[in-house]
C-alpha cells in the first residue's frame, strides 16, 4: 500500500518468485509477454526440486527462499504461496528491502495484513495484491460505463457465485473447507474488487452464514472417495452498503448445483449493466436503458490481452506520486469486508467497516 517506488526508472521491474505451484505457469505465462517491463530473475519453493525444476523451463535459478531473499538483484518478490503464508512471506521480503505482490487474499487476517501494511510504511515499500483481473478490458469497460452515467445514479447490484464445492474436480481440496477458505475468502475477492471498482468503497456490512455439509468427498485423483472435514462455512449470502449509498447483495456458494444468475449486475435510476465474469479479464458488459433493449457495449477501456500478473506491470509503469492500481488498500477493504460479513454472521449485526482507500484510478483503453 502507498505510491510507486519507481520515479520514471525505465529498466525492467526485476521479480523473484516464491511458491512454483499450479498458479504459477499463468504467472510465468504473463511474465514471458511483459518481460521489457517486469523481468523474471529467480524462483524460489519449500519444494527444492519443483523450485529447481520450475527454474530449469524457466532460464532462471531455482532455490530455497532464503536464498532469493538474499538476492540483491530482485526488486519485488512475488508470492504465490497458500494464504495461510502469505504474511510471512510479505513480512519477510519487506524486512529484506524488497517489494511484494502476492496472490488473494492478501493475508488471512486483518490484523496480520495491517501488520504488514505498517512494516511496508516503515521501509518505504509497496504492497500489492491479486486479483489484477479488475485491469482488464471486462471490468473496466463496465466501470466506465458507470463513470460516463450510462445508468444515472447506481442504486444496487447483485454479485453471485453459486456452485458445487471443489472437491468435485480438485484432487485435495482440504484447503477450500479450512479457516481461511470456503467459497467467500476463495472466490469473493474477485467479486468484492470488482464491486469496489464500480462503485467505490463499502461502509458497512451485515450478512448470514451456513455450513450445510459436514464433510466432503473428493471424487478425483489419487484420494478419491476420502472424506474431508468441512470446518468453515461454505454458503455466505450478505448486504455491502457502500459510501456511495448503492446497496449490493453477494452471494458466495459451495453449496448449490448451478445456478443461472449472471455473475454481476449493478443498477442505476436510468439503467442497469450486466457485468462480465471477475475472474475473467474481458468479457461483454451489456446495457439497457428505460425503453429500450439490451445491447453490447464496446470495449472501451481497460489493459487489452491482459492476464494474471498485470498488476505488476501497472505498478511498474505508475507515474511517481500515483498509487498504482493493484495497490493493497483495496485488496485490505475486501478482506475487512469478509473478515466483517464472517464476524456479522456470527454476531447477528450490521458491521461498520474501517476506513478504506478511494477505489482506484480507471484503467484508459490500453495495448501493450
């Protein structure tokens, strides 16, 4: 959190990885397109052997994290670890003079990312977080039509992901039923960095929770038919009253069998926007107006072609004195906002939510 560190340098963003896992070839997919801006220089992964072996296809080292921490060649290191290490991890890179940017949520708990957000303050730092598909021409085309007025005064929005659990398909699913997973902490920082960059911060929310099944069963892989403990809710339905007055309804599920609801869409005094998918980077946003049909916009704004990583690729070419888009302030308000709609489900009571970060500039129609 906080501006750009770069002040105009032109050379490349040198980048460390931590954490070689399944995420990482969409990452290392990105880093080879954007390599004149954002240049891959080690990895690193508890794993030696995956971490020599990703390093290997890579062209670059691959080690323990001591060692890319000790590397005065990487100026960020990018963290794509399980959430549960993601505050170490950042704590770790910061007190090695190093920026971070890691995968959602930023960490597990508010605390712990204030922590961190503290400590990146003390040494100068920046801190950023995933997910970046809010750069894309999806997002950003809807929230430009918000911007213009196209739908008069937003009032509302619905944001719903409902679907079987992971197990279905995942061969160890185990983290998705843990503290720290369930289909809000997975999946809602998708859907709440969308929200935020449509319609600003959120003041305060009030939401229900359930835990309908106790265990389940993978039907994949080598563990297939093992049964798995369900210890955090798993069907989270709640109210986000945002600053600006517009009310949303999200529901994040792993619960249901499908549903046919869009995954987005937000309502004004004039119009309504059907909302292309968050975890996409594009996808068609559509608009009706009073009195007429449904129809396609445009693209119009937003990074073209862009994918998982471009967060780093915007904070690279951030002009000195701005605050780069990916910044953790907003990844902060989302996890404020689950931590508050997990605590409001307990406690039975509208939350007020800490003070939050402006929602961030919109990204321009944009080649790279």
């Amino acid at each position: 959190m906080g501006e750009s560190m770069n002040e105009g340098v032109a050379a490349p963003l040198r980048v460390g990885l931590v954490g070689a896992g399944f995420i990482s070839r969409m990452y290392f997919d990105t880093l080879n397109r954007i390599q004149d801006d954002v240049r891959l220089v080690r990895i690193a992964d508890v794993d030696l052997d995956r971490a020599a072996e990703a390093g290997a296809a890579q062209g670059v080292p691959g080690g323990s994290v001591d060692e890319l921490l000790a590397d005065p060649d990487i100026d960020l290191v990018l963290n794509l670890t399980i959430p549960a290490a993601h505050a170490e991890v950042a704590t770790r890179s910061l007190e090695a003079g190093k920026h971070i940017y890691g995968e959602k949520p930023l960490t597990v708990t508010v605390a712990e990312a204030r922590s961190v957000l503290d400590l990146a303050q003390q040494h100068g730092l920046w801190v950023g977080c995933a997910p970046d598909t809010v750069l894309g021409t999806g997002i950003q085309t809807a929230r430009r039509a918000v911007d213009d007025g196209m739908i008069g005064r937003p009032v509302a929005a619905t944001a719903t992901m409902a679907i079987p659990g992971h197990e279905a398909w995942h061969p160890n699913p185990d983290f998705y039923y843990s503290p720290g997973g369930g289909p809000l902490y997975d999946m809602g920082p998708y859907y709440l960095h969308a929200l935020i960059t449509l319609l600003g911060p959120v003041a305060r929310v009030s939401a229900s929770a359930s835990r309908p099944m106790q265990e389940r069963v993978i039907a994949s892989g080598p563990r297939a038919g093992e049964r798995v403990p369900v210890l955090t809710d798993t069907h989270i339905t709640g109210l986000l009253e945002h600053v600006n007055g517009a009310i949303t309804t999200l529901t994040m599920s792993f619960d249901t069998v499908g549903t046919t609801a869009v995954p987005i869409e937000v309502h004004g005094v004039e119009g309504s926007l059907i909302v292309p998918d968050p975890n996409e980077f594009s996808g068609t946003t559509s608009l009706k107006r009073r009195g007429a049909d449904w129809t396609e916009l445009p693209v119009s704004a937003g990074y073209e072609g862009s994918a998982r990583g471009f967060g780093l690729l915007d904070f690279h070419r951030t002009p000195a004195g701005e605050t780069p888009r990916a910044d953790a302030g907003i990844a902060f308000h989302a996890l404020d906002i689950m931590e508050s709609m997990m605590r409001s489900s307990v406690e039975g009571r509208r939350l007020d939510l800490l003070p939050a970060a402006e929602r961030p500039r919109a990204v321009p129609l944009t080649s790279i």
